[in-house]
C-alpha cells in the first residue's frame, strides 16, 4: 500500500480511539471531473489521514446511461470516526462542493461511497457497509484492486482482487487519457495520474 506523502500542509481533525482504514470510491461527471477528484481528496483530510489514492479511471455510466462519462478512483482513509461520523462528513463535503440529489442515479459533481471500514459490517437504513453493489462494479473494483488487492471483503470473503476477477465483460473502465494505469499488474510509476493536490503533490 501507498503511503501518505506531502500532506503536512493540511490540518487533521478526527475522534479519539484506534484509528480504522475505510476504503472509499470517488467519482465526478460534471464540469471539471478531475479538479473535483482532486478537491474531495483534498477535504476528506478532515475526516482522518488519505494514505493511499489509485490512479484515475474514466468509466462508463451504468444503469442510468444517458449521461456523461465517469472519472473515478478510489482512496484509502485512516480514521478514528466511527461510520456513521464519517458518512457525516462525508455528506457534509459533498454538500459543500455543490452535490445536489435531484436524480437517483444520475449526473453528480461528486460522489464519495464508502466501500469497507475495516472488518465492520452494518445493516441499517441509513449505512450499509460493506457496500451492497461493490462486488458488482468494475469501476469501484479496478480502481481499489490497484491500491488494496488482498484486502478481503468481510461478507463474500474474497480479494478485491478476486472480486475482480470474477466480474464478467461489458463494463467499460479505461485510465484516463489513455495514460497506463499503475495497477497491482504493473511495476512502478512512470506515468502517474493519481489526482494531485493545489501544491502540485501527488495526493497519497
């Protein structure tokens, strides 16, 4: 796993108690995909410490797919909020950034899901966790596959990795700008799209 570089100029804010990793899924399909990318990143450091930031992947909409393409990429956020504080936050930064809910499924300026929070598993109206669909998308597995391969879904009790590799064709997942993406498969980092803070810093 990445770890967390050139992050000193932000201020951490969290709870007390043993901090978590929660596993996230980022996505944005209007205006300026990657500065939003790059903004949410930026203000999830409010929540706890981001260690790790996959490269960028531009998606194809499912479901409702008369919209715009997606940009995508997932993250892993160090924490000693509990869930239900950090969907808080989470829905706090959304708001902040202009995310209005008019249209299940559809266009949104930002979108934060949490996939995992550790080995925690919740079943409630308001979270669910481990993400009930995340078994399903490609554009949530690729992109988390890169940065946690071997972290195991607490549930189906395989890989992301497997989980995967199971998934069948027909979801289109490219990295972005046709740039190679810097997945489990490959070695090293020439060609880095991770999302990158104002300072110009990778954001890992």
């Amino acid at each position: 796993m990445m770890v967390a570089q050139n992050l000193a100029q932000y201020k951490f804010t969290t709870g007390s108690g043993m901090p978590n990793l929660a596993y996230l899924s980022l996505g944005s399909n209007v205006g300026e995909r990657e500065a939003h990318l790059r903004d949410a990143i930026a203000r999830l450091q409010s929540q706890g410490r981001v260690t790790a930031v996959s490269s960028l992947y531009e998606t194809e909409p499912v479901e409702f797919t008369k919209q715009a393409w997606f940009l995508n990429c997932a993250a892993v956020l160090e924490t000693t909020e509990a869930p239900e504080q950090l969907i808080a936050g989470i829905l706090t930064i959304e708001r902040e950034m202009g995310r209005r809910r008019t249209q299940k499924k559809g266009p949104r300026i930002i979108d934060i899901d949490i996939l995992l929070f550790g080995d925690t598993i919740i079943d409630s109206p308001d979270l669910t966790i481990p993400h009930p669909a995340m078994h399903q998308r490609r554009f949530v597995l690729e992109p988390l596959a890169e940065i946690a391969p071997e972290v195991r879904h607490p549930k189906l009790k395989k890989t992301i990795r497997e989980l995967r590799d199971a998934l069948p064709t027909g979801q289109t997942v490219r990295c972005f700008k046709g740039i190679d993406c810097a997945n489990d498969k490959t070695s090293g980092r020439a060609n880095d799209q991770r999302p990158r803070t104002n300072r110009g810093t990778t954001a890992e």
